[in-house]
C-alpha cells in the first residue's frame, strides 16, 4: 500500500481563501464542476473534470502537495506528489500521516 508523509498536512491545514468558488474561475466569469482546496495556503481550486483544472495548475505552479474535496460530504484529500487518496471514511492505514 503506498504511503504519503504529505498527508501530515491534513492535520494543519490553511483556510480556504475564497470558499465560494474557485479563485481563477470566479475572476474570468467561468464555471466549475468541484472544488479543491490546497492544505498548504487555502487557495480554492476546481478540479480536473473542471475547464480550468485551477487546483492541479496552483500544485504546478507552487509544488504544494496536498488538496482536500471542499464538496459537501466528502472529506477525502489527494497528494498530487505521491498520487495518494486518504479518505477518512475508509479503513486505510496511512503510515505517516498525523491526522490527530
């Protein structure tokens, strides 16, 4: 099972920024499909299945590694770096990852 020492990031992660929208998005007038948000500064993203895919182009340009779904019900966070999911609602044990 992979492993992800990232996803300490979890434990201390920034406010999103703009919490009602993606910031590129809501600036050119463009729609998103979900949101992201980096656990690093709080930048709020859309995601891949978005146009813009604003949450991975922030990863590339600031190599911050972790995003957290800001959807609803979801609770699941993704390292872009070491292509891990941790989603809190499954049993996985995510060594390295301080979640206290």
């Amino acid at each position: 099972m992979p492993t992800c020492l990232h996803l300490d990031r979890l434990a201390y992660a920034a406010v999103a920024t703009t919490p009602g929208g993606c910031e590129e998005c809501l600036a050119i007038g463009q729609e998103w499909v979900h949101l992201r948000g980096c656990q690093t500064c709080g930048h709020v993203g859309c995601c891949d299945q978005s146009i813009g895919r604003h949450a991975r182009g922030h990863f590339q340009g600031t190599r911050h590694p972790v995003i957290r779904s800001l959807e609803g019900r979801e609770e699941w966070s993704y390292c872009f770096v070491d292509l891990v999911e941790y989603d809190p609602a499954e049993d996985w044990d995510r060594e390295g990852a301080d979640l206290g």
